[in-house]
C-alpha cells in the first residue's frame, strides 16, 4: 500500500481550518485568536502543535497568566476553546490522544453579587433615557433588556426576523451563538419600539448607527456606556449586564427553571442555576417547605 502520510504542517493547517469552519460570525473571531495564540506559542518553543501532551499545556496555562496576564476567567474561556480544538482534531484522527484529558485548570470562583446587573425600575430607567436618544438606542437596550438576547445576536437582528408563528402569533427568530436559531414571542411593547426604529424601512438591520449601517459588538457597548451615564446607573454596566438582569428578574418573579431556560434559551441547566439567588430574601427556601412537612 503506498504511504499516504500527510506531513505535519499539512495536517497543521487541516486541524486549524476544519475546527474554525464550524464556528460563525463573532464566535469564530473569538476562536481565531485563541487559537492563533497556541500556534505561536508552540512555535516560539519548538513544539508541534499536534504532538502536544498534557504537561505542555500546563506549561501554555502558565504563560497565558504569567507573560500575557490574562485572569483565571480568560484562561478558561481560552483553554475550553482548545480543548474543542483537539477533541475535533482526535476525532478526525489528527492527533493520537487529546492532551487536555486531566488538564488542570486555574480555579475561578464567580461571586454572583459582582456581576453588574439592575433592577427592574433601572432597567426602566435605562429604557427611557435609550427611548430619549434615539429609535436605534431604544431598539438595542430593549432586545436585550426585555428579550435577554446577547449583545451579538441584538446587533445581528434584522426586520425580516420578525414574523407570525403558526397560530399567528408575532414572533422573532434569533441567531444564537453556535449557529442556532431560536424563536421567541415578540412582545407589543417590543413591537411598538421595533416600528419607531424601522420607520419606513421593511428590510435590513433593526439597530443601525446614524450612518444607517448595523451596529457592531463594540458600538453596542460604547452605546450602553453612554446611555447608563446618562441614566445615572453603575458606571460598570455592559450589555451583558442587561441579559443578567432580565434573566435575574424573571427568576425573582418565582420561574422554575425550566421556564428560565428557555427564557435565556440555556441547553445546560447549570448555566441557569446560579441565577437562583434569592437576594437577602428567604421566601422561596426549601427550609420552609421540609419544615412544613415534618412538623406537628
């Protein structure tokens, strides 16, 4: 049988290229640069990529904190696109083993009273002063504040998404991350802000900047910035601060977590979990409930 080994840098290029033509639109930026970081890393110490073992990785762990300085949440988040990146290249049989089995990770410890998220009434807030500035303004604060959508997938929403369902009722299908598509209801309040924005326009994006183009991931956080100063609210607001706070509130409002999931449209229940958080409040306790039934 003649040898149909394929060199190195071949297969290299094979694993790059077949693990990014999976991602799309911001997520596959997102995935260049990781990636691109463990290329050069490998090659600044003479190391093929695709021979990697565990140890190795443990020692490009070290020097994203130490050299780069990037914080235990940034490292996960890189480490957990690579460990795709070589399941991917184990699956198609570019690597004999996948080095990130037992890889030690640096501990995070999230504290959920630290994420910047708002009441409802600042949410309100927020929505007035949005209303205020511009059709635009109000669109992109009320995608995510009332809908939870991403920052991405706001910006990325275009008027020929919004449709009837089956029974007629007004609906919104939204891009996810990960080339998902979802459907959600879309609210009259949604709706109303959604026409001011579109004006006589039936087609294209639905947040567009004054130059008439889609707003970009960065616009969008220079907008909310602005708008939250504006609003007198906590000067650490970002977009995703608006996600957290609908998810926040609709959990306070006594949701299980099924509803919760599909609300934030989690395939994880663990990425909803910690969202219940009943806030110096201990109504919802289960104490209260196995009190109850073992009492006489």
């Amino acid at each position: 049988m003649a040898d149909i080994t394929v060199p190195s840098a071949a297969n290299r290029n094979l694993a790059r290229a077949s693990f990014l033509a999976r991602q799309k639109g911001g997520t596959r930026s997102l995935y260049e640069i990781d990636i691109r970081i463990l290329f050069e890393w490998c090659d600044s110490m003479g190391l093929d990529v695709l021979a990697l073992k565990r140890p190795h990785l443990e020692l490009f762990i070290e020097y994203l904190m130490g050299e780069r300085g990037n914080s235990p949440v940034s490292v996960q988040r890189r480490i957990t696109v690579i460990r795709s990146f070589y399941r991917l290249a184990h699956s198609d049989e570019l690597v004999d083993r996948d080095p990130t089995v037992m890889l030690k990770m640096p501990r995070v410890r999230k504290d959920p009273e630290s994420i910047a998220w708002l009441e409802p009434h600042e949410v309100s807030r927020l929505l007035d002063v949005a209303a205020a500035t511009s059709p635009a303004h109000h669109a992109l604060i009320a995608l995510m504040s009332m809908l939870a959508l991403r920052v991405s997938e706001a910006c990325a929403v275009r008027l020929e998404d919004f449709a009837e369902d089956k029974a007629g009722y007004p609906a919104l299908l939204v891009h996810s991350k990960g080339g998902y598509e979802d459907v959600m209801p879309a609210p009259i309040p949604l709706l109303r802000i959604r026409d001011a924005a579109a004006g006589e326009r039936t087609t294209g994006p639905l947040v567009t900047t004054r130059a008439g183009a889609r707003q970009t991931r960065n616009g969008a956080y220079d907008w909310t910035r602005r708008l939250a100063r504006r609003a007198e609210l906590r000067s650490d607001l970002h977009p995703h601060s608006l996600r957290h706070s609908a998810i926040t509130a609709l959990v306070d409002s006594g949701a299980d977590i099924l509803t919760v999931m599909r609300f934030a449209r989690h395939r994880d229940p663990r990425f909803a979990e910690h969202y219940y958080r009943r806030r110096d409040n201990f109504d919802g306790h289960g104490a209260h409930a196995v009190a109850r039934m073992f009492s006489r």
